[in-house]
C-alpha cells in the first residue's frame, strides 16, 4: 500500500472531469485518457512516456491482444455526431490507423483476434469484421526496383498504382516524396 512514485500530469481536461480510465497496462505503460487525450506513463518510474491529443473526445480505451491502444472516440460536425476508432502504437502513441465506428476487439475463428466494429452513422450504417485487429509483425518491403531516398533517408513507405508510384523517406522530422517517373 505504500507509494513506489506519484507523478503529477500534466493535462488541459476543459470542462469535463478527466476520465481516468480504464488502465490498462502493456507490462511498461499504465494508459489512460482525459477529455481527447491518450497517456502513456511508465509503470516503474510514473514519467509521462507520450500523450497523444486525437482532436476527438475519448469516451473508450482497450488494448489488442497485440498491445495496440485502441480508443473510441466521436467529434460533433455541423450536422452530426460522428464516431471513430483510432489504432495507436503502445510504444510511440503514433497513429496507427482510424476508422468510422465504435470497435470492439473478439477472438476470430481462426484463434487470433479481429476488431468488430458497428457504424451508426445515418447516411451508412453498418457493421464489419476487421481481421486480424493485430499490427503487422514485418515492416513491408520496399520493392527492389524502387528509387533511392535522398542522401542519410530512410523510405517509409511505398505505394505502387496502376500508373505510378510513390516513395515516402523520412530522416527525423524531414520527409521527402519521391516520384519514381517524375523529371525531379
């Protein structure tokens, strides 16, 4: 019962109490949320390891079986309340992917996990099965035949289309987009 750390946090909640939960913890990070923010804290020492503000208020915070941070969260347009789920890395708090919906994660036939997922939105409601809810466990390859990032680049992310492509480099917060046919 005795303290190991108490750490102070530093949020801006607005006019709503902060929602501390639920905790979930990945087995280095304790995660919890306020009014649009997802935090991470270490477990061992209570230092903030990231925070990251989705613009949305978060009303639902769950952890794939794979560690991905998964919040429902819903914005207000002119008309309309819209709901979404957000994927983030448990490590960086990076945007993994969002999608229109309320998500749930279910075990899958096959013994893995899925994201079951139900839009209510009026103009398309719908309900959908995404499988496997997991985040890939390899970094995709860029092809061979690609281009070369600028000089001390890395490539990102490849894109093939039916008539061209696309290579994203990054080194540190510096991104380069390269067209494989382009005169540039």
């Amino acid at each position: 019962g005795k303290d190991v750390w108490k750490a102070p946090l530093d949020l801006v909640v607005g006019t709503m109490p902060m929602n501390a939960g639920p905790l979930t913890y990945d087995g280095h990070h304790l995660f919890f949320l306020s009014q649009d923010q997802v935090i991470a804290v270490d477990a061992d020492t209570g230092a903030a390891a990231w925070k990251r503000n989705l613009g949305t208020g978060i009303y639902g915070l769950q952890v794939a079986s794979d560690g991905t941070i998964l919040t429902d969260g819903y914005s207000t347009n002119s008309d309309q309340s819209v709901t979404a789920t957000t994927g983030l890395d448990p490590d960086s708090g990076a945007v993994l992917w969002t999608i229109a919906g309320t998500g749930t994660p279910v075990p899958d036939p096959d013994g893995g996990q899925s994201l079951l997922v139900v839009n209510t939105q009026p103009n398309s409601p719908y309900v959908a099965r995404l499988d496997p809810a997991d985040r890939p466990s390899a970094k995709p390859a860029v092809p061979a035949d690609a281009p070369d990032c600028p000089s001390g680049m890395t490539a990102i992310s490849w894109t093939q289309y039916a008539d061209g492509a696309i290579l994203l480099c990054r080194l540190d917060q510096t991104y380069a987009v390269v067209f494989p046919a382009h005169p540039d």
